[in-house]
C-alpha cells in the first residue's frame, strides 16, 4: 500500500502532546517496513524521523515529495537525501501530490502542513471510497471537528492498532 505519512514539523512539539512520540513511530515504522512510503522530510520533522527509521530498519520504498523547483519559498529546510525525490515543483502544490501518490495517511499530530494535506484528500480518493486518514489518538490533544471532517475519512486510532489496517 502507498503511505502518506504526516504530523508536525518538530518532533519535540510532538512530545509535549505524548513523551513517548519517538517510540510510537518507530513502532510505526516497524509495521509499516513493507509498505511504500510518501512524506515531505523537512529538517527536525516527524517525517525525517520516520523516513531515517524507515531506512534504518531495512524500508526499501521511501519516496519524498519535495518541491524541487520553488522559487517563491526554496526547499533549504527539506531533507532532500531521503528516499527517492518526486518533484511536485511548488509548495503549492505539495500536498496536493501527496494525496495524488498515496492510498491513505497516517497523521502523527496535528499541524497546520498536517491540516492542509487532510484537507486535500477529499480529492484524491482510493478507487470509489474517500482516502482514509488514521489519526493516532496517543498523538493528538483532541478530535477534529465533525462539521470539517464529515466529507473524510478520519479514523481515530491507537498506533496499536494501525497494523490491522495494512495487513
């Protein structure tokens, strides 16, 4: 299954929500080592985190979505050594290639990057159904409100049971 894989871009705004972030994502990552995986890899990001894990433990499908060609905004804060680059020229248009690559996300946290690229899977369902997008519970402070996911899939789950969702 293709993954995209999204949250904060500062592990450690991830920890003041749950202290054991780092080790629910490489538990995540654990699972997750036979899937490929799409994500934007910005310096100190959850993303880095997982795409460094990933490789470390042996993933051999990693993919960074990065906007090779931005003018406006630059990408000097992207780890671009991740993976293999697909080029989604603009951050304009970053998460909208991230939804077009992947069949569902997996949200580490919220953030406002993290926010867009929910919001940008409205368009970019898998097959007939809408995406889905697991939000690990342990990761978050609070659900998103109904009245902005009701045209979503979020599924609010614990990273324990993430795994059932791609096996």
């Amino acid at each position: 299954m293709k993954i995209g894989i999204i949250g904060p871009s500062k592990v450690n705004d991830l920890e003041k929500i749950n202290p054991n972030a780092r080790q629910i994502i490489s538990d995540v990552v654990g699972f997750s080592i036979n899937q490929e995986i799409y994500l934007t890899p910005d310096i100190g990001s959850i993303s880095e985190l997982f795409a460094q894990t990933y490789l470390e433990k042996g993933g051999e499908k990693l993919f960074s979505v990065i906007p090779l060609e931005d003018k406006e905004f630059g990408f000097d804060w992207v780890n671009s050594s991740l993976g293999q680059r697909i080029n989604c020229n603009t951050w304009r248009n970053q998460p909208e290639k991230l939804n077009e690559e992947t069949e569902a996300l997996i949200c580490f946290g919220y953030s406002t990057g993290a926010l867009i690229e929910i919001a940008y899977s409205k368009w970019f369902p898998k097959g007939e159904k809408l995406k889905p997008i697991y939000i690990i519970k342990e990761l978050i402070s609070k659900e998103l409100p109904s009245e902005a996911t009701k045209k979503l899939d979020v599924k609010y789950i614990s990273y324990k049971d993430l795994e059932k969702q791609f096996t």
